[in-house]
C-alpha cells in the first residue's frame, strides 16, 4: 500500500495536504481518456469538443451513479447509520450506468451521434479505467483473497499476502482496450458494435475478478458464491452479444 504519494506544502501559508494515490491516479486516469477519446474522434466524424463535453459530463454522472448503486446494495447499513451518507463507496457498474445516461443525454440534447461518441470513447474508458485500478492497489481498496506467501505474484496487503487483483484487473483493462483499439477500423461501419463489445469483454473480465476479490465484508455476495457485480455482469454480457450480434445483421438500428 502507498495511499499517500506526497504532502502539498506551503511553507509561508503553514499549509499542508495530503495528495492520495487513489484520487491521483483517477484524476490521471480520466486526463488519458479524455485525450485518447479526443483522438479517435476525428475517425467517427464526431467533434473532438463533443467527445470531451461527453466525458467530463460521463464522469459527473459516473460519479454519482457509482455511489448510488452502493448505497443501493447496503441500504440497510445506510439506514442503520445515516452519517454513511457523507462518504459512500463506489461500484463501478452504477457508474457506468451513470455515465452512460448522461453521456445519452448530452447526444440527444445537442444531436450528436450517440453511438459514434461510445464508439470513440469506450476504448479510452477501458485504459483510463486501468489508471483507476492502479490507484486501488496503491489506495488498498478492492483487494484480492488471501495467498500463499510464496507465491509469485503475493503482495503484503492489510496484514497478509494477497492476490494482486487490482493490478490483474488494470493489465485486463490494457489489453481489453488494445483490443478495442485494433477492431476499431473493422467495426467502424456498424456504429454502436465496438459499444457493446466492450460491455461484453468487460462482463467477463470483471465476472473473473471478482473470484480473486477479498473484500467480502464490503461487497454482497449471495449465497456465499456470486456477488452483486457477477450478477450484473452476467446480465450485462447478455444484453451486449445479442446487441452487438444484431448490430452486426442490421448497421441501421438504433443504440
């Protein structure tokens, strides 16, 4: 665990703060997709603003779909104590949800290609997203189960050697959008496909995760065997293969 990477200081102010690894590395995280997104605009003939405008209002709603999908899953802790409110977790799928509506939003609003913006961006929120796991296994949250010490990839983490799951998840989320990135030219003609590509990559990868996952205590899990993010992700890789497979027998259906 690194959380902290440096003190901001101010010597003539006696001013000091803490600059946590986690918030770093998201706020790296979210620069890199921005530009990336901004890149690949151009290729979907979509303004490169639009795709920027898309993101930051895709993050303000990630934001907050995030925490509310949190609060959604351990409503009764909420309830029991109120002051949780103040500083909820975050689940990754009710941001993507959040982000999506929001990024739906913007499109209709402004009559931008909703579908060329996802196309364009879901390969930068693949490594961005990389960048966010980084500062997880810096910040210590979302750790893995516990592992034998002297196993190659142990890490010491609250107290013992754990899997390094969120460093497993950051190397999938790379390669995940490397692949995008490569199919891009080849889906380009089928507007939305390389959308639901990545909710379907996604699904699986993050379905395998969350067997490496230790953080039992802070996620729910039914029946002892599949947690609320398995669920999702079974649901969400359903939803994309029959998407992504119509979209590739119909180019004009709607996202």
């Amino acid at each position: 665990m690194y959380p902290e990477l440096f003190r901001f200081h101010i010597p003539f102010l006696s001013y000091e703060r803490p600059v946590q690894s986690y918030g770093a590395l998201i706020i790296l995280g979210m620069t890199v997709g921005m530009l990336v997104g901004a890149r690949r605009a151009r290729a979907y003939h979509v303004a490169a603003s639009d795709v920027v405008h898309v993101g930051f209002l895709a993050i303000a709603g990630g934001i907050v779909g995030a925490a509310a999908l949190f609060i959604a899953i351990h409503l009764p802790e909420f309830i029991a104590d109120p002051s949780l409110f103040k500083q909820p977790g975050l689940v990754f799928y009710g941001g993507l949800a959040g982000g999506v509506g929001s990024a739906f939003w913007y499109c209709r609003h402004f009559k931008v290609p909703f579908p060329a913006v996802a196309d364009a961006g879901v390969p930068a929120l693949a490594f961005g997203h990389a960048f966010g796991r980084v500062g997880c296994l810096l910040g210590g949250c979302c750790y893995g189960r516990e592992l034998a010490p002297d196993h190659p990839f142990a890490i010491v983490l609250h107290g013992t050697t754990r899997h390094p799951v969120q460093a497993y998840e950051a190397v999938g989320l790379v390669v995940l959008g490397a692949i995008l990135v490569a199919l891009s030219a080849r889906l380009r003609p089928r507007p939305g496909a390389l959308a639901w590509l990545y909710v379907a990559l996604y699904a699986v990868l993050r379905f395998a995760m969350e067997t490496f996952r230790g953080d039992d205590v802070e996620r729910v899990r039914f029946a002892g065997l599949i947690s609320t993010s398995q669920i999702i992700a079974l649901v969400a890789f359903a939803i994309a293969a029959i998407a992504f497979v119509l979209r590739r027998r119909n180019t004009s259906t709607q996202f």
